[in-house]
C-alpha cells in the first residue's frame, strides 16, 4: 500500500478548497441569513418592473432610498427580512403582488483582523457567514512558520474572550468543529510555530514546524521520507537541556519530538 504523506499547507490548501466548493451550494442560504449593516451595496430587482431596480449602498443610519417608497430602514435586518419588507411596502397601493429579489453587491459592513503568520495580514471583510478556513484563505493562506494554533479575540456582551483554534486537529484530523464562524470586530492571530530540523537520510532535509503533537515518524513524513539509503531505525535525536547538547539514541518512530530538536536519519550499511 502507499503511504504517502503531505505536508501540513497541502492539508491546509485541500482543505480550504473543498470548503470552498461545499459553499457553493449553500451561498444562497448564507447571504439570506446574512446580517445588513452600513457600507453595504444591495442590488434590488423588482420582476417586471425596470424603473425600479435599483442599486444602493446602505448608510451611516442604516437606511437606504427606493422609489415611490422613500427612506426605508434597514439596517439590523436578515437580507430576508429585508426582502419581506420591501415587498410589504410594495404591495401596500403601488404594485399588485410585487416579486422582489434582493442581493449583496458588496459585503462592507462586518469586518475581521487577521495578524501573525499569513501572507496578507491587515483588515478583512466578512462576507457573510465566514468561518476560520476561509478568512485566512482571504489572507493568503498560512505561511512556512506559521504553528498549528491560531486564537481568537471578541468581545461578546460587553466581555471579552479569547478562543484557541487547534488548525492541526481540524485540516489532518478532519475536526470542523474547530472551524469557527468569524463574527465582525474578531482578532484572529496565527502564532508562529515552533522549528524542529530534520536531516541525514530524508529526502527533503530542514527545518519543519512542530508542536507538542509532532513525533519523529511525522516529520519524517514531511521531509519527504526515507531515502532509498536510510537506516530506519537507529534515529537519534538531539536536544538541548537546560543548555547542554543531549542525544537521544536509538529512539522509536512515535517519539515525541520538542521544538529546536534535530532529528537525525542514519545511511544503512546494509
């Protein structure tokens, strides 16, 4: 059987691309649900009815302006409650059972900051239900360094609270629950990973990110594995201690492996 691993970005691509596609075919449900604020751009069709379709930015206020009705307020409100409330209005001596169908032009309203270990950080707009894959997708996606750990800030109910995101557990374990919806005013910061080094027989020797979830066979793994020379077993491992060089001999594939170790893959002389 093959084997074959791939390194954590390649998880966290692949990962990030089927989410990509499932949303897709749910679009639509999220940006009903959607919640409308100022700075957004609604583009208003009325079925049969040219003269009023209309595109429109909502204000300050959180009104917007529709012929024939006038100011109507709308901020605060679901694009479906939104829609209900045009065609209320509508119906009310101007149109006989208007059809009317709203959508968001523009997101503007909710925004995000995304800092630390990706390749856009700054200011990020969230448009509509955004989960954590896809605003750092927004940001470019996880640099080299970036660790397997991400927190959250927000302040809910006039608190403030920070949550950990575990992106390892979530893009090799396939755990969506870590998976969480941004919501506007969020900081999410991606920490910088702790550096392991790999070398000897491997085929892609250098420093990897690790954390307290990284094991010898694991980043042989993403050093590209064996080489057709290496010894598979007699790996060592040295580790500094309390500043002294210590090497650990002879050590099994599921050994743990602690940051600014180095790990070291002998030849066969077989």
């Amino acid at each position: 059987m093959c084997n074959v691993k791939f390194p954590f970005q390649t998880y966290l691509f692949f990962a990030t691309f089927c989410l990509t596609i499932l949303l897709c075919f749910s679009t639509n449900s999220l940006a009903d649900n959607y919640i409308v604020g100022s700075g957004d751009v609604l583009k208003i069709d009325v079925y049969d009815h040219p003269d009023l379709q209309k595109t429109v930015r909502v204000s300050n206020d959180g009104s917007i302006v529709i012929p024939f009705i006038g100011l109507v307020h709308v901020g605060g409100m679901s694009l479906t409650e939104v829609t209900q409330k045009l065609t209320t209005l509508l119906a009310d001596g101007y149109i006989v059972n208007p059809q009317v169908n709203i959508f968001i032009e523009e997101f503007r309203s909710k925004k995000a900051v995304i800092l630390g270990q990706v390749y856009k950080p700054g200011i990020a707009e969230l448009r509509g239900a955004t989960t954590f894959l896809e605003i750092v997708s927004q940001a470019g996606g996880l640099k080299e360094g970036a660790g397997d750990t991400a927190t959250i800030k927000r302040t809910k109910d006039g608190k403030k609270e920070v949550l950990v995101v575990n992106i390892n557990s979530m893009v090799e374990g396939g755990d969506l629950s870590q998976n969480i919806l941004i919501q506007d005013g969020d900081t999410i910061y991606i920490s910088k990973g702790g550096m392991c080094y790999v070398t000897g027989e491997v085929k892609n020797p250098d420093a990897y990110t690790c954390d307290n979830e990284s094991t010898v066979l694991k980043l042989i793994a993403r050093a590209g594995g064996f080489t057709g020379k290496a010894s598979k077993s007699g790996i060592d491992i040295v580790r500094i201690v309390n500043g002294e060089k210590t090497i650990l001999k002879n050590v099994d594939h599921g050994t743990s492996v602690l940051a600014n170790d180095v790990v070291v893959v002998p030849e066969s002389f077989f």
